[in-house]
C-alpha cells in the first residue's frame, strides 16, 4: 500500500486554484492510480483536516516540439481538486501564497 506522500505529488498554484482557497478548495497533484478514497485519506493524514468532497481530473499531455522535426507529449498526470469542511481548518502550506 502507498503511503500518503507517495499520493499526492505537490500542490497546483496557480491564479484560478489560489481564487477558490476561500471557499475551502483545494488543488493538487496526485498519483494517477490514486483513486478519491485514498486522496481523502491522505489529506486527512498529512493536513489533519476534514475532508467533504474530492474531485479528480484525468490532464492528457501537451504536444511539444524539440528543434525541427521531433515532436512529443509531455507526461500525462492527475489533478484532484478537494473541498474541506466549513470547521476544519484553512491549509497553512497556502496561507501566504494570496
């Protein structure tokens, strides 16, 4: 079994993710086996907060080009947006990011 920090890889911050901080919202990068039971459990361990709802969004790769004619994807990942309870406690890992 995977440990909790083996799920979720790091948090997404950026403009639209750091908007939702207020209403108890937040983005990460998880593994892509990972499914919503085992996001929730992590971020319950790793932030000892609540957690109401989770949900998950398969991101494809982006076609890239490197010089003239190789072309590529970047690597497919997972992105997991959770929402926390109206008590449990905002994440201090963004409290100085707005």
């Amino acid at each position: 079994m995977k440990s909790a920090y083996d799920i979720i890889i790091r948090p997404i911050i950026s403009e639209q993710s750091m908007e939702q901080n207020d209403i108890n919202k937040y983005a990460f990068e998880v593994a892509r086996d990972a499914n919503k039971i085992q996001i929730k459990k992590a971020i319950e361990e790793i932030f000892n907060v609540k957690v109401e709802k989770v949900n998950t969004l398969n991101c494809l790769g982006k076609k890239k080009r490197t010089g003239k004619y190789p072309e590529g994807y970047t690597s497919k990942w997972k992105k997991a947006v959770v929402k926390l309870t109206e008590d449990s406690k905002s994440l201090e890992f963004f409290e100085g990011m707005v």
